[in-house]
C-alpha cells in the first residue's frame, strides 16, 4: 500500500530525526542525498546513485514527489493526533511528498507537500510501497 503522510515523514526524517531534508540538515551536503533541480540536468535518475538517509532509503527527498495514501486536508494535521495520525478519511485530492528534480531544495524537505486529484499523472510524480508490520 501506499504509506500515510505520518509514516512516510518519519521514513524520510530517519525514523523521526529532525532533518531538513532526508539524511541532512545541511543545504550545504543536499546535493549528496537528493535529485534537485541544481544538480539533476533536468531529468530523473536511477533510484540509489545517492547516499540513503540514516534508515537505509534512497531518494526520500528529491527526484520524484511519491503519493502518499492520505486524503488532503490542509488543517488537518494540526488538528489530529501527533503520534501517527492516518489522515481525513474521505476527499477528492491526495497527498504527495518529497519534491522532485524539477524543483529547489525548499521542496525536496521532509515537510513539504504537494496535493493533486488521484488519477492525474506527471512527470514528476512515481511512488514508494509501504509494508505494514508482520506482513
């Protein structure tokens, strides 16, 4: 399945770290974990050519924005449970996160989000598979 908002920052964050970006905190080093438009000659790339964040994953900032399973809302969150929240239950626009090639490191954070209608398709959108636990 695809992982809720909640599950796929603390992926990003190294498994709730307060980084910037994935594996960093430092726009400095950002060229060494992420695909942004300052380095990815306008085009995606492999996934795993950059260093992974401190929980062994690749590409959680930068080179594709992924879905996440969460219905937008944008007050949501600061509304509902800090530890895991699942997200609205019903909408029409879903979640997506992480920035992607075609754009600055201020979209590549970990707290950025991006939200569009489920069966629209881009260029600069893929996904990330989450594994519930015991499966």
């Amino acid at each position: 399945r695809l992982p809720t908002e909640a599950e796929w920052e603390y992926a990003a964050r190294s498994g709730g770290k307060s980084e910037k970006w994935a594996g960093t905190s430092s726009e400095s080093s950002l060229r060494d974990y992420a695909w942004y438009v300052a380095n990815s000659g306008n085009k995606t790339h492999p996934v795993g050519q950059k260093q992974p964040n401190g929980l062994g994953l690749h590409d959680m900032s930068g080179n594709v924005w992924e879905w996440c399973q969460d219905w937008y809302d944008r007050n949501y969150y600061g509304s509902s449970d800090r530890d895991n929240p699942g997200g609205p239950s019903s909408g029409s626009l879903r979640v997506f996160r992480g920035g992607s090639w075609f754009h600055d490191a201020a979209y590549a954070r970990a707290a950025a989000r991006g939200w569009n209608f489920p069966d629209d398709r881009y260029f600069i959108l893929g996904f990330r598979l989450a594994l519930p636990p015991g499966q």
